[in-house]
C-alpha cells in the first residue's frame, strides 16, 4: 500500500512538472505569436504607406509628362 501511495505520489509530481512545463510553453507561444502579430501590422502599415507614395509619384509623373508635352521642339 505505501509503495503504491509513493508510487501516485511520484506520479503526481511528474503530471505536475509536466504540466508546468507546457503551461510555459503555452505563455512563449502566445508571446511570440503577439510579436508575429505586431510585425505584420507593422509590416502592412509600411506596405500601406509604400503604395501610398507610389500612387502620389505615378501622378507626379504625370503632370510632368503633360507639362513636357507643352513644349516642342
């Protein structure tokens, strides 16, 4: 009876520090999931602002060619 107690016993403790050990897991997962996250958001807003700019150059140019259409040669 004592060893089989003994035996649960270490049981539990090994459940436990697996246990644990996942829960830590879990939290770094989630950690880093949160930085992936973060790094598209960043990532879009950038892309976001790299179309915005390329919209205004292709407009900018444009206006230039039809100002260099005004003059002949």
């Amino acid at each position: 009876m004592n060893e089989a107690a003994q035996m649960i016993h270490r049981d539990t403790e090994k459940l436990v520090g697996n246990s644990d050990r996942i829960a830590r897991l879990a939290e770094t997962a989630a950690h880093d999931t949160q930085e992936v996250a973060a790094a598209s958001e960043e990532q879009t807003a950038t892309t976001e602002e790299m179309s915005a700019a390329a919209e205004n150059l292709a407009q900018m140019a444009e206006r230039l060619s039809e100002q260099i259409k005004r003059f002949t040669i």
